[in-house]
C-alpha cells in the first residue's frame, strides 16, 4: 500500500455547513472518498491510500484540478482507493465535494 | 453520516441489486431517521488487510446503526457487496455481533440485517469465522427474547457460506429474482468435486439452484421481492408482523419440515424436478416470470409458507 | 486420540454411542446423570441428511428435558459441498442443527463441542462453534481453509502465506491459531482422563459469548471485542 498526502489552500472555504459525507465503494476500480469539514477554511487536505505504488505524480496532478475547481476550503478528504482510474478520482472528488454543499 | 440524505434516491426507482449498502439503509428506513453506529469518521478499519496490500474501507464493508420503519425503531445492518465481496472479518463481523446484543437492552421492533455476502472474508478467515458463530448465537438471544431478526437477501454478492447459515438463523427471510442463498458457492463446489457435480459458468444453473426463487418455493424463504428499495421495505414490514417464535416448538416444526423435503425431493437432479412436484404446471417457465405471475404461482404452493424456522 | 479412546476415557463404565456413515450418536452415565453424545466422526462431510439426523437427536434430548449436557465431538471435513445438498438448502440444515444446540443451551442443557480432528467451514459453524464452550484435544485441525486454497484465492505466493502464517494467527488454518480467536476455549489433556475435564468444563461455564473477550486476551482477535462494545455503548446513547 501506498500513502499519498497533498495540502492545498484554497481561496475560499466551500460552501455548505454538513459536516461530513462518504461517497463511493473500495472495489476494484473504484475508491471511496470520505470528506469532513475540520480544517481551516482556506485550507484543503487530502489523504490517499493506494494499492498500486508509483503513481504519485498523477494523484497529484488530480487532486490539484479539483482543489482548483471545486475551492474545496476546509476540507480534509481521506480516499481509499480500489484502483479508480484518474477521471473515477475526478468524478468522484467532485460528487463529494457536491454532497458537502448543503 | 450526514451525507447520505443526499445520496437516498427514491425508494421506488433505486434497484436493491444496484444500490450500496448505504443507499439501501437510508432508502429503505423511514426518512431522515438513520443514525449510523461507528460511522466512517471513526476510521474503526481491518487491521489485518494492509499486511495483504490490501485496500481498506473506513467502515470494514458493513453499515449498522438504528432508524425508524413506519415509526417503529428497528435496528439495521446492511453489508457491502461490492467490498472484499461483503465478506465476514473481524471487524465487520463484530460491529455486527455489537449491534445484535446491542437488541437485547433496546428491545427495538425488529433487527433487520441487509445481507450481501460470500461469507468468510480469508484473509481473516479465523477472526470471521467466529464472528459468525457468534452472531448466530446473538440472533438466537435476540430471537428468544421476542425480537423479530429479519433477512434482506437481493444483492450482487448473494448470500453465501456462514451468511447462508446466519439467513437460516434468522425469523424470516424476502429475497428477490437476484439473491442467491446457498453455503457452498458455484466456483467452490466446482474447484472441489469438478464441473460435471456443478459448472459454475452455468449461470441459469446456478439461479435455479441457489437463486431466490427456487428458495421462495420451498419455503427457504417467507417473501418474494420485486428489485426496489421499496419492495423490500413492505417485505419487511410484513415478515415482522408474522415473526415465528423461538423455542421447541417451531425448531421441532422445522425438524419436520426439512425431513419432508429431503424425502419429497431427494433424489431430484434439478430445481425444475422441485418444481413440477411442488405442483408448479410449467416448471420451465419459472426463472423468466416477472415478479406478479410468480407470486401468482407461490400462491398455489404448500410448502412456501409456514412458521418453521 | 481416536473416538474410541474419548469414549473409552469418558465412559469407563460402558455407553451406547454409536457411530453410523460417520455420524455419532448415543449416551453414557455421568456425574450422576447422563452425557448425550452427537457429533461426526472419521473426516466426513456433513450434508443435509447428517444434520437432520443430529438435529432430531438434539431436539429429541431437548424435549426429554432433565438437563442432561451434550457433548458435541467433531471429526469432520467441511460442509458436504454438492449440487444436491444446496439444491435441497443446505443452508437451511446447517443452521438448524446449529440452532438445535444454541436451543438446548438455552433451555438448561449444557453444549460442549469437542474437537479431536479436522473441521472446517460450514460443519464446524453447525457443530462445534455452535456449543457453549468448545474444547480440543492436541492434534485437531480446524481450518476454515487450508493455505494452498487461500493461495489460490488470495493469489498469494504460498511461500509467503506460509511465512505470514507464523505471526498472524487470524488467517491461518490450525488449533493454535482458533484458540488465540477464542473460538476454542481450553484444550485438554490426553493423557488425564477426559470425564473430570468435561465435568470441570461444564461446572466452570459462564453465561453469554465469551470468545471475542478471549480473542482480545490471547491476541488472536485484537479488535472484535472493543468493537462490539463500541456498537453496544454508541446505541446506548443514541
């Protein structure tokens, strides 16, 4: 298993007051993202565990598109990850994000 | 957790087979009334998966907690099929044994557990095996203290191996066309005793043999499901109100009702041998009538009904 | 040892188990009373028909009442893994004779399983782990899955199970390692006769499910305990 951590800020928190959510399933392909509203608001934090080692540089680079898209401020995320192709991660980071603006 | 008010789709339209364990929790109790027990936050995961690197789930693939169902208070478990196959480690077996004693001080209406399973998870094999006897055990407990234990079966991992035995441990079972019960699976049996005892690749085979209409027939299972959320919610409901005791009695009745099976059907080779003598006229047409004609024809079988388990 | 030898040890004045197709059945005096016996003998599968047939014969001491204990001896192979017994609910007959045994339990005869040779998956659910306590002699093999067969699926090199096997009690076939998991309580001692352990056993019994609280204490199931009582305290709390 790999471990993977990336800390962002972001230029405004997200919005929505829920606390926390889970989206998705740890199969293969697949990965599940639990987000909670614990940090600072400009601050953005994500956690990964990954079976298949060596591919820091990519989680980087997606995990980077959607701090910028979403401003996900406040946030730290944890994702367990099955093997989630990048545009799952994407999809599903943005799903999370969604659930959280309520 | 709060999130899953927004992932809860509607009951009517959300397939059992389809949804997550957390979809089928939030969907099928009433809404809003979910509070999950060592939720995701928590972290509570297997401590044994990373030696096999091994991803793990912040909830071991198992969701319990309480709600209400048409106002009363149950507790639920729903296990996650599509998680190391809904399999039974330590962890996910014992916040599953939690929940049950956790019964005996509540005394809610019922326990309902949302079975999806291949039964032990390997890897941690020793730990779930044990979580298996004890939570048949637990069922007992709970069961002769007047709580109704009810099995959902109509997931994509079906419900297999120990969970078989925990499903026949329960009060009442519904099941739909795609849950499957049975202790050995397809490929088990195969890889042990050949393809000619049982090819798994067989797959009408392996519907007519394990899958839940043929145990709806034979009365190893109490309802018959439509694939909704909503479908198995009025299953519910109903096998609560009519929940067998447990005592000397009914264990004796079923004694009595598995001996007249395997006398009346032993020496059948195929489910639709079952059929025909159950007095089902068109055997063959059983595994493609929709849920209304199949209903239909449970009606006019003995053997499905009964208060023996 | 051998069946023979338990209920020779057991019994020294005479019983009347029988062993038929590998299925164990009969009596014999103790402590006053009478020890029914079931159980499976001679690796042999067990199928729906064997568990029927030790169903009934718990039910029938059940009914006779008088809190005679019943001793639960296993020497079997796994469940009986055929298109006939699921076709007939196998599943269903499993977990009947299990709930044979919890019912005697509960109804004032004490359950004592006894493994003395191999188990494994669904028959030793059905049988052993569904008595009260469960002791073994040395030598018994329970397994939920021997380590080629967890090769295979876990796609595991079966050299490195083998080696994880040393220090990971919670996957590995074996009575050691169901002992650390609390699933076996005690073993006993061959070479002492078996009537005063069994006795012992049956006067020390303690009510509910003592074995994730031994899981905890011998290290083979560090966490199950801690997370059944965490359920139980946050349903408390609502």
């Amino acid at each position: 298993m790999e471990s993977l951590t990336f800390r962002h800020t972001t230029k405004k928190p997200l919005a929505g007051s829920l606390p926390n959510a889970i989206t998705g399933v740890v199969a293969s392909g697949n990965l599940e993202i639990l987000l909670e509203r614990v940090l600072p608001p400009d601050a953005c934090e994500v956690a990964i565990e990954t079976p298949i080692a060596g591919y820091g540089d990519v989680w980087e680079a997606v995990v980077a598109d959607f701090v910028a898209r979403a401003q996900p401020g406040g946030l730290r995320i944890s994702i367990n990850d099955g093997g989630a192709r990048p545009d799952t991660v994407s999809l599903r980071l943005l799903q999370g994000a969604r659930l959280m603006e309520v | 957790m709060a999130g899953e008010r927004a992932a809860s789709t509607d009951p009517d339209a959300l397939s059992w087979y389809e949804a997550t364990a957390r979809q089928r929790v939030v969907a099928l109790a009433d809404p809003g009334s979910f509070r999950e027990f060592l939720p995701p936050t928590e972290r509570r995961m297997s401590p044994h998966l990373p030696l096999f690197d091994l991803p793990r789930a912040f909830d071991d693939g198992i969701v319990v907690g309480r709600a209400t169902l048409d106002g009363s208070p149950i507790l639920i478990a729903a296990q996650e099929g599509r998680f190391m196959g809904g399999a039974f480690g330590e962890v996910h077996g014992a916040k599953l044994v939690g929940l049950l004693r956790a019964a005996l001080e509540l005394t809610p209406r019922a326990v309902l557990i949302l079975f999806d399973t291949g039964g032990v998870r390997l890897q941690e094999a020793n730990a779930g095996e044990t979580a298996i006897a004890e939570t048949m055990r637990a069922i007992v407990d709970v069961r002769a203290a007047g709580i109704p234990v009810i099995g959902l079966i109509g997931g994509r991992a079906g419900c297999y191996g120990g969970g078989g035995l925990i499903a026949g441990t329960c009060s009442r079972l519904a099941v739909s066309e795609g849950g499957r019960i049975s202790v050995s699976g397809p490929e088990v049996i195969e890889t042990n005793k050949g393809a000619e005892e049982f090819d798994s690749r067989d797959r009408a085979l392996v519907w007519r043999t394990m899958g839940g209409k043929h145990r709806r027939l034979t009365g190893g299972a109490d309802a018959f499901c439509a694939d909704t959320v909503s479908a198995f919610r009025r299953a519910a409901l109903d096998l609560i109100g009519r929940a067998p005791s447990f005592d000397l009695e009914t264990l004796e009745a079923e004694q009595a009702r598995l001996e007249a099976r395997v006398a009346r059907f032993g020496d059948c080779r195929d489910a639709t041998d079952v059929w025909r003598r159950l007095g089902v006229n068109d055997p063959e047409t059983v595994p493609a009538m929709d849920t209304d004609a199949f209903t239909a024809t449970v009606a006019r079988v003995r053997e499905a009904d009964h208060d023996a388990r | 040892m051998t069946l023979a030898e338990i209920l020779g040890s057991l019994f020294p004045d005479g019983h009347s188990v029988t062993v038929r197709e590998g299925l164990v059945g009969g009596s014999g005096p103790f402590a006053g009373n009478s020890l029914a016996i079931v159980g499976v003998d001679g690796d042999t599968p067990l199928g729906i028909d064997g568990a029927l047939t030790l169903a009934r014969s718990v039910l029938d001491t059940v009914r006779a009442g008088g809190r005679t204990p019943i001793l639960v001896v296993v020497d079997s192979d796994s469940q009986r893994m055929s298109r006939r017994d699921e076709l007939l609910g196998l599943n269903e007959g499993l977990a009947h004779l299990a709930k044979a045994l919890l019912l005697a339990d509960r109804s004032g005869h004490p359950t004592i399983g006894l493994i003395y040779g191999h188990s494994a998956a669904g028959a030793f659910i059905a049988t052993a782990l569904a008595t009260r306590v469960l002791a073994a002699l040395p030598g018994a093999d329970p397994s939920v899955m021997d380590l080629p067969s967890v090769a295979r699926v876990t796609k595991l090199p079966l050299d490195r199970l083998t080696e994880m096997a040393r220090s990971t009690p919670v996957f590995a076939p074996g009575l050691d390692n169901m002992v650390a998991t609390g699933a076996v309580h005690a073993v006993l001692d061959p070479e002492q006769p078996l009537h005063g352990q069994i006795r012992d056993l049956i006067a020390g019994l303690e009510p509910g499910d003592a074995r994730d609280r031994l899981g905890a204490e011998r290290g083979g199931r560090p966490m199950a305990q801690a997370i059944a009582d965490a359920v139980i305290d946050q349903a408390r709390s609502g």
